[in-house]
C-alpha cells in the first residue's frame, strides 16, 4: 500500500493490477531492478543494471557472498548485488552521497559506512567493486580485504593507464578490461527500432588476486 507519482499526480496503490483513479486507467506492477534505480535520489553519475549486471557477473558476486564496495554513490551498484543475494558493505567519503545512498537504500540490508575502504579491516570479502577517483591509493586496502582466488574490478569513465601495473604490483594475475557502451533500442509499433546512446562509455577492468602466486 501507498502511493506512486505519475503525470496525472500522485494515486493511491493497494495491489497489483489494474486500478481506476479519478476516472482513469492505470496498470500497478511491482519494479524490476532498473525502475527502482530510476527513482533513486542521485548523488553523482549513476550506474545503471545495464553496466552493474555484467561488472557483478564478472566479479563472480552470488547469492550469500560477500561484497566490498568503495565510492558508493547513489547506492545503485550496492542495491543491484543486494538484490542478486549478496552481503554488500559500502564506503563512500562524501558526507552528500553517503546520504542520499543512506535514503535510497533504507529498506536494504545493504551496510553503509561514510569513511574509507582503507578502515575496513576485515579479510573475508569475496569480491571487491571499486567507483572512484585515483583507485591506484585504493588497491592496496582493498586487496587486503579480499579472500585470495577473488576478484577485484574498477568501474571509470575513462580509461585508467596506471591501474595494469597497480594491479601487478598488488598480487594480482588475469588482469581484463572491457568497455562498457550499451544502446537502448526505441521500440516504435510501426516505424521500427530506433537505437539510442545510453550515455558516455565506461571502462571496467578486474583481476584475480593471486597471493603466494
């Protein structure tokens, strides 16, 4: 029960389903991931499930594993691997974001902590996302929270140079890149499909730590 904002107003939502509201027809479904993430607050540019899907798949996140996060954002990336089961704790350094992802993902059970990775102390993650700027000061740290045989991946918009040799330096082998640069395709009824930029590229690259290798 509640409300939902449309462009007629808000309108009172008891179920699923079809609903008459002031003399018009609407249609209540509950939201897939990517709907919820819409409606989020945003604290700086977000990373949609069309990016977050294939970065977590490739970090090997799963149900009941636990997953590090530093430079939480709005909280996106964080609630996408809440959903697929994961234990996410997250860090962000600014206090605006910290917030905003604080109220977007209340009713998770993600854990949001405002501070640094580098406080974290624990060695029993099993994947590690890093979202922020100069990730070459962040690796070390974090490398020292993940279980040896795990992954590490850095999410940017643009490409990172440095972070190979970062990587390499800190125990880590299987060192892979890709971009990140999907299309949404317009579904029009009569003129065809119409693809559409999502938005500027992002690079992901992520690595398997490989201590005593």
């Amino acid at each position: 029960n509640g409300t939902a904002k449309t462009k007629f107003g808000r309108i009172p939502i008891s179920e699923e389903g079809v609903l008459e509201h002031e003399g018009k027809r609407f249609f209540s479904a509950r939201a897939n991931v990517l709907e919820e993430i819409e409606g989020f607050s945003m604290g700086g540019r977000p990373v949609y499930p069309y990016d977050s899907g294939v970065m977590l798949s490739l970090l090997g996140v799963r149900k009941g594993q636990k997953l590090l996060e530093a430079g939480t954002g709005s909280g996106a990336v964080a609630f996408h691997a809440w959903c697929m089961g994961a234990e996410v704790t997250s860090y962000e350094r600014i206090p605006e974001f910290h917030e905003k992802a604080t109220a977007n993902l209340k009713e998770t059970g993600v854990t949001l902590i405002q501070g640094d990775i580098a406080e974290c102390g624990k060695t029993d993650f099993d994947a590690v996302f890093l979202d922020l700027k100069n990730p070459e000061e962040i690796v070390p740290p974090a490398a020292k929270c993940l279980k040896n045989g795990r992954m590490l991946g850095y999410y940017s918009p643009v490409v990172n140079e440095g972070i190979k040799g970062v990587l390499s330096d800190n125990g880590f082998i299987d060192i892979k890149g890709i971009i990140l640069d999907h299309r949404v395709l317009r579904m029009k009824k009569y003129t065809g499909i119409a693809p559409e930029s999502l938005g500027f590229p992002g690079f992901f690259v992520w690595a398997r730590k490989a201590e005593g290798f």
